[in-house]
C-alpha cells in the first residue's frame, strides 16, 4: 500500500515526508493506522548518528488501530487499540526469562533497518528498499510490525495520550524500577523533569522514599513533577 513516512536519506539529512510503498503484513506481522506518535531524541540520533542504515524511515513511539494480522498472529486481532514499541526476537534466554529489552538480538532486529527474515517492508516508489527504524518506523501513517512490537491497550483511553508509552514512559520507569530498585525510605535524585523524567518520578513515588528530588530548568516542568510526587524541586 501508498502511505506516508517521516525519511531522512543520509546521515545529517533533513527529515522529509515522503510517498513510500509499504509490504503487506506477513504470518507474523500486524497492519497499524497510526492515531499519534511521539518524537523521541533517539529519532534525531537515528537522522545524524548512523543508528540504522539510510536511508531510514524514522519513528519509534506510536499508537494506533490494528486493521489487519498475519496468519500467525495469536495476540492481537482487527479493532485493537495498540502501542508499538522496541522489537525483540521472544525466544533468547532474556526474552523467555521477561527481559526483553535484554534481548540478544535486539541490535539487529531495532537498527539493522530489515524485518525479521532479513527482507524490507518499506520501499521508494522507486523500488530502493527503505530501512525501518526499531522494526516499526511509527512516524508513518500507517505501521507494519512484528506481532512482538504490538501491545494492546484499553480501548477506552485515547490513544492520543498512550504513545508514548512505547519508549519514554519505558525508560524512566523501567530505569527505577528494573534497574536502580530503590529501597522504600531512600531518596533519589532526578535529573530533567521532561517524559522520561517525569516516568521516573511517577516510578519512584511507588518506594516511599523519604526525598524525591527533581532538577529542571522549567518550572512548568516542576509544578508537574511535584504534581507526580516530588518532594522537592529545583529550578537550576
């Protein structure tokens, strides 16, 4: 099908939207129309540090409306409310033990710009394949994923608001929760009150620690970030 992409053709190029061609889903794919996609600063890493290879159709934090699964796809049906986020391969030893952001085949599958077995879904209208970005490229209008970059969301939330789900929200919390694991009375510092920040707070407000502390630049931001349960903030 003809949809439109957020591309960038060589290293430090322009972002362009640009008429592509985008594959069919296959056995183990899901066909997305994008409601709302979030620009995070790995899409401007990905446009001027190489991160895939160009040129690259850009976008990683997307949600949407599922319109069509491939034969193998178990999870996710027609008229589900998604998010998409990172790509992983599901068998790995991190994969199958819940660590799938540990994946050991996550390089290749969210940067190597191919699908799982190696061929493209996008294209120019040329014929030039286009690489994807994270195994998604959400800054499309419409998205082709693997079945494992589709969460399914409830559909009474706008979807407006979930896109972010697929990457900043993952980092700040995960980064408390699965990485740093305070311990309930501790008291931590949070450095830039921004979406992954912010997740931050949220997650560490869940240990009770005796001072949340937040540092920013913006006082919009703190008033937020108190909001969320910083104890005290600082405008630096």
């Amino acid at each position: 099908m003809n949809i439109k992409s957020v591309v960038v053709e060589k290293k430090g190029a322009p972002v362009e939207v640009k008429d592509v061609v985008l594959d069919s889903p296959k056995a183990n794919e899901v066909l997305i129309k994008t409601v709302a996609t979030g620009i995070c600063h790995t899409d401007i890493a990905g446009r001027d540090m190489g991160m895939s290879p160009y040129p690259v159709a850009l976008g990683h934090e997307g949600s949407g409306i599922v319109e069509q699964v491939g034969d193998n796809v178990t999870t996710i049906k027609p008229g589900d409310h998604v998010v998409v986020s990172f790509s992983y391969c599901g068998h790995c030893s991190h994969c199958l033990s819940g660590h799938p952001a540990q994946c050991e085949h996550l390089n290749e599958l969210c940067f190597g710009g191919t699908n799982y077995d190696g061929t493209h879904r996008l294209h120019f209208k040329d014929g030039r394949d286009l690489s994807t970005f994270f195994g998604q490229s959400s800054l499309s209008n419409y998205i082709v994923a693997d079945e494992h970059n589709v969460v399914k969301v409830d559909s009474d939330v706008e979807l407006k608001y979930l896109a972010p789900l697929g990457c900043g929200f993952l980092t700040g919390s995960g980064t408390v929760i699965n990485g740093v694991k305070p311990e309930f009375g501790s008291s931590i510092i949070i450095a830039g009150a921004g979406g992954v920040g912010l997740a931050a707070v949220m997650a560490a407000n869940l240990y009770n620690p005796e001072h949340l502390i937040v540092l920013d630049r913006n006082d919009s931001k703190l008033k937020m970030a108190k909001e969320l349960g910083a104890t005290d903030v600082i405008n630096t």
